[in-house]
C-alpha cells in the first residue's frame, strides 16, 4: 500500500504545486509593471518554494551540447548506442578528429538517474570519449520485459563495454564498483577482447565490513525478510510497470534526506531568502542541484534485495564466494587491466577502506598496475564532483586512463 498512498499523496498535491506556480507568474507580471518590491519578491519566493515541493520520476537532460576540445567548441551529441528494456548505454559523440580514450561511466543504480553524474561527464568530455549507463526506471518497465537481479546488471555492464568497442575504460561510481569488479573480472576469466584496459573505482562499498557507516549498519541491523516486507511495494495501475514489484526510489531519497536532514533544511531556507533577496545566481546552483536529487527512479526489487544480502550482509566479494550465473568468480583473473581506487577523507556512505580494498581483491595484478588515492577534505559527493574532483581527483584519473590506453 506504500507506493498507492504515496502516488495519491503526490497526485492530490499537484493542483497546489499548479496554483503555486501561476501565482508565481502573475507576481511575476505586477513586478513587472508596478516595481520590484520586497512583499513581492518573498510572496513570489513562497510559491516558487510550493511549486518546487514534491519529486519528480523522469530522467532530467543531461543538457551538454558542446564543449571545448584544445581550443575550439565542438558539438555533443547524445546517441543510444544499445538499449535494453533496464537501461541504455548514451554516448556522447563529438566530431573531432583525434582519437580519445573510450571510457564507459558506469552510473549508480540506487534511487536517482544517472544525470547526477553531470558533473563528472562534463569534466571527462573534453579529453575522453564518453559513454554512461542510463539506466531507466524500473516502474516504467513492463512486467513481460522480466526481472532485473544482481546478475543481470553485471550482464549489463559487460554488454555495454563490448558495445563501446575493444580498447575501453570503466569508470564506476559508488555502488557500481563491485559489479564492474565483477564484470571485469568475468571478461578476464573468458578471456573477452573487450575486457578494459583500466577500471576506476570511486568511492563505492566493495568491503563494507571496513569502518561501517551508518548505510552499512542499516542494511545489516535487519534481516532480509524485513527489507522485504518494508521497503518493498508494487507499481500501483496507471504505470508501464503497473504489478512490478520495486524498491521505491522516494523511499531511498527519503532515507538519505534522514541522514542529513538539518544540512537539507538549511539549505532550503537559504534557497528562500536568495530568491526573496533577489539573489538568482545562488538560487539558481542549489536549485540545480535539488532538481537532480529529488529526480528519482525506482529500483527493481530483486536487484535491491540481491544487493543487500550480497553486498552489505554476506559480504561476498571480499569473501570471495561472489558468483556469476551460478559460477563462482575468480578475480585473480583480472591481470591486465589497470586499477584505480578513490576514497573520500569524508566520505559517509562509503568510507575510507572500503574501496581500497579492491587492490587486495585483484591480487593478481602487478604492482604498477595498481595505484589508490585518498582525497582529503572531501565527503562522498566530493570523489566525483566539485572543485577537488577536477582539481585534483580528475587528474589522476586521466593519467591512469592514459597510461593505460592502448
């Protein structure tokens, strides 16, 4: 019943968000034509704040038409390079005439849309060829397109690196680290020729039983049976994925908001003054930054109970038990393709230890194959986006990338 009370919630509320939002606009006219003036700008600051309340569940643009390569502007364009019913793989295609690295960036499947990883694809752009797994949400997936596991996301993975062509680089963020280990590590043992050159793993929970955060502590303080008959719902009718069963994505924003709900607070109530201030250009970046984290998508429920019991309960890749399609995974297989770790000084959700624990994982590679770097200062969203990460994390990326390019 949780998803029916919660999309009767959201449905009875638009009218307000509606009547908000043209009240807004006339405020806007009799600004416009009687002078700008405080009661007016904190009315019109109040409706935009109602208007802006409540989530939405479609994939915001990802809005990169063009960036600069050396010295000239060159055109982005956004091209599906093979869609499958759960995700698609998008390249970013630009006409120029230098080959650049194919890197593959591999997007969190945990309640938002991979659009929040704009920021580090804009800083890629320029001297990379850049893909990123879309993946789609789940309540718009119809129930005869299947489930979508553990396994199947590996699958995914490693069908979008034979689709970016032989000679590729991964780049996951956060959760994704263990499937693209795993990925890789399947490709290795297959000796696949589209296994990549390198991986970059950032900040991601490959062995959660190192300094647990309070994400790891929740996710083993219950027993499966209880994840399942609580945060689990069904997608009511009136959605292409009516009767599949999810994880919501609301549900997951809701919990992370929980973590930090007075920062979250805080930053809404600066968000009213700058608008009543008149102050748009402030407004403007924390707008940005909640129209992408309250875009979220829901999770199919396999793959979230999966990822729990595998990941964070039976710890099965640092165990070295994890399988694939029912066959164990042996990741001293992995021996030519170069591996990077990144941790956050900061870091919250996946702390410092858990993914530098990788380089033990891939023991078969060679030392100078292996390099692991820890950012201080920052927190988990810090890894991967903001001033450090294109000052200072990114450089070591693309140095990796390029030492390992064919």
């Amino acid at each position: 019943m949780i998803y029916a009370a919660y999309q009767a919630q959201s449905d009875l509320f638009d009218p307000v968000r509606l009547a908000a939002r043209l009240s807004r606009q006339m405020i806007g006219t009799a600004q416009a034509g009687f002078g700008d003036s405080p009661m007016l700008r904190n009315l019109a600051a109040a409706c935009e704040m109602i208007e802006r309340a409540g989530l939405s569940h479609q994939r915001p643009s990802f809005g990169v038409e063009s960036v600069m390569v050396g010295n000239r502007e060159v055109e982005v364009r956004e091209e599906v390079t093979l869609a499958l019913p759960f995700g698609s793989l998008v390249h970013f295609a630009k006409d120029i005439d230098q080959p650049q690295p194919r890197v593959l960036v591999v997007a969190p499947l945990s309640g938002h849309f991979a659009t929040l990883l704009l920021d580090t694809i804009r800083t890629l752009l320029p001297e990379n060829d850049v893909y990123v797994t879309d993946w789609h949400n789940a309540r718009d997936v119809p129930l005869s397109d299947g489930g979508f596991g553990f396994d199947d996301y590996v699958e995914h993975v490693i069908r979008f690196t034979r689709a970016m062509g032989e000679g590729g680089h991964l780049l996951a963020v956060c959760q994704p680290c263990v499937q693209v280990l795993a990925a890789t590590a399947v490709m290795a043992q297959t000796d696949d020729p589209a296994q990549p050159l390198s991986m970059t793993l950032m900040a991601g929970p490959v062995d959660t039983r190192v300094n647990p955060t309070k994400v790891n502590e929740l996710a083993t303080s219950k027993p499966m049976a209880w994840f399942e008959q609580n945060l689990i719902a069904t997608v009511p009718p009136g959605f292409p994925g009516a009767g599949r069963r999810v994880y919501p994505g609301f549900v997951q924003v809701g919990a992370f908001m929980a973590m930090n709900m007075e920062r979250h607070v805080k930053a809404h109530v600066e968000l009213f003054e700058n608008l009543a201030m008149g102050e748009h250009e402030k407004a403007r970046t924390t707008k940005h930054f909640y129209d992408e984290y309250f875009a979220v998508l829901d999770l199919a429920a396999e793959f979230y109970l999966e990822t729990i019991a595998k990941v964070f309960q039976e710890h099965e890749l640092p165990r070295g038990v994890l399988t694939y399609r029912g066959e164990k995974i042996d990741f001293r297989a992995v021996r030519r393709t170069a591996l990077l770790t990144v941790e956050g000084e900061r870091d919250d959700i996946c702390a410092v230890g858990q993914t530098v624990a990788a380089q033990d994982i891939c023991a078969s590679l060679r030392p100078h194959l292996r390099r692991h770097h820890m950012q201080a200062g920052v927190g988990h969203y810090g890894v991967f986006s903001g001033r450090r990460w294109k000052g200072q994390v990114y450089p070591l990326v693309r140095n990796h990338i390029l030492a390992s390019d064919g």
